[in-house]
C-alpha cells in the first residue's frame, strides 16, 4: 500500500520510506557516488536537476527577481550601482563545451554567472588546452570556478573525455559537473574515478532508459558542495525536525531537508 514519506507512524509510511531509500542508495552505488555521495529526484528530466543544483550552488534567480533587484540597483544611489558592478565582476565563471545540450547552457546563461565557451579541438572534442588557459587565467583567480559539460553529443555521439576534464578542473580548483542526459543509457558512470578524477556533480535523464518514462530528473552531488548553514532551497513539509509557533528547525540530513513536500517517490522507485 502507498502513503506518503513524510509519516512513518504507520507500516504504510515506514514501508514506503524504506522503498524511497533504498531507491535513492541503488542510484548512488550505480554511479559509484561515494560516502559524501547525496541523491535529489527533481523535475521530469535534466532540466529540473539543473535547476536544482543551480539553486543549491546559489546562481538560480527567477527572472522577476533579477529585473527587480537590477531595476532597484539602477535608480538607487552609487553604492547600489557600485554593488551592481561588484556582483557582475565577481560572478561565478562557468566554463561550458561547444555541444551542448540546451539546458545545460541556456540556464547557466540565464544564471548569475559569467559563462566561457571552450572552442573544438582539431578532433571535434573539447580543447583541453583551451580548457586549462582559461582554468588558469589571471582574471577568473578570486573567483568560483565551475565546469559543466555534456558527457556526450546528442547530435554526434562523441564522448567528452570526462576524467581528464575533471582532472584539469580540480587542478585548477574548479568544481566540475556533468550533464549525461545524452550518454547516461549507454556508458557507466563513475563519480569517482580516483582522487582528481571525480566529479562534484552529475544529472541526467532516466526517461530516457529502457523503461524510464514516467521518472524523475536525478541529481547527484557531493555533499562539500552544499551549505547545511543555510535554510534548503525550499522550506516545506518533510525537511524539518520541529515548527512552533514562530519559529522551527530544519533538518540537518542533506536529502531530507532538500525533499520539501512529498517527494517523487514512485517515480524515485522507478529510476533505480
């Protein structure tokens, strides 16, 4: 029988709960996730595990927001503007291949970050010394740096030489992340390679698997790169350990405090 997560009072919820963590643990040990490894089902596809890893990072801004808070920068005195020109100058820099899939460069574009197109190489793939000049360029020195790139082409096929690209990252101490939504039914996947060759999140598809329609877009990350300080990026029922009447505490696990509201669990189930 169903019920949802967020009760365990009854067989039903402690059931199910068990099924959802289970789930969650299947996926984590497919990618080789390793012990700091955590696991959030969001969206329909990869576009909602973006968005998610967006809002955990701290880069996500609706729109209105944005045109609100630029809008207001603009009419307001020289430390509005000077701020303005502050948070543009010390932007995260996102640094992004020359295929790929739409979602992972239209939302990184749409993001509070600064985004670098690394150029072909004479194969076709990613130029990685294009990569490392960049990586190591004086005026990106103070400031975060990610890489994110599709695994794959979906229009070629090619694949991205995705452990060298993590190793040239973190040489550079840049976080790295990987789009499989192409890739993800047809290569393993392993989150951690060895100590330079991981990676500090991935996300794809699991519709597009054998079987796959009606999941979740998967997101798995390592555990360093979310803030546990702060309140989840949605606050809702399931991520916290107590409410009173003016204030409340929010959980401290990482996959808890991030499934506000009732969580995709069949659809959790299904992908692993």
């Amino acid at each position: 029988s169903y019920a949802n997560t967020h009760t365990e009072d009854d067989y039903s919820g402690k059931y199910m709960t068990t099924l959802l963590h289970q789930a969650e643990a299947k996926i984590k040990q497919s990618v080789n996730a390793g012990i700091g490894g955590k696991v959030i089902a969001a969206g329909s596809g990869c576009t909602g595990a973006l968005k998610k890893l967006q809002e955990i990072i701290g880069v996500y801004i609706p729109p209105v927001a944005r045109e609100n808070i630029y809008s207001f920068m603009r009419k307001s005195s020289d430390v509005g503007r000077g701020f303005g020109g502050k948070l543009e100058k010390d932007s995260p820099v996102v640094f992004i291949g020359p295929y790929e899939h739409h979602t992972n460069e239209l939302m990184w574009r749409e993001a509070l970050v600064e985004v670098v197109v690394i150029p072909f190489d004479s194969e076709g793939r990613i130029d990685l010394k294009e990569l490392e000049k960049k990586l190591s360029a004086p005026e990106y020195k103070q400031r975060l740096k990610i890489g994110s790139f599709s695994a794959g082409s979906n229009i070629t096929g090619i694949l991205t030489r995705v452990y060298d690209i993590a190793r040239l990252c973190h040489k550079h101490n840049a976080l790295v992340f990987f789009d499989f939504a192409a890739v993800a039914p047809y290569i393993e996947i392993n989150m951690n390679k060895d100590k330079e060759a991981y990676f500090d999140a991935i996300f794809f598809s699991p519709h597009k698997f054998l079987g796959g329609p009606g999941t979740s877009g998967i997101l798995v990350f390592n555990e360093k790169i979310y803030r546990t300080d702060l309140p989840p990026t949605t606050a809702g029922g399931g991520t916290v350990t107590f409410v009173g009447y003016n204030t409340h505490d929010f959980s401290n696990d990482i996959e808890t405090r991030e499934k506000a509201g009732t969580p995709p669990i069949l659809q959790t189930i299904k992908a692993a």
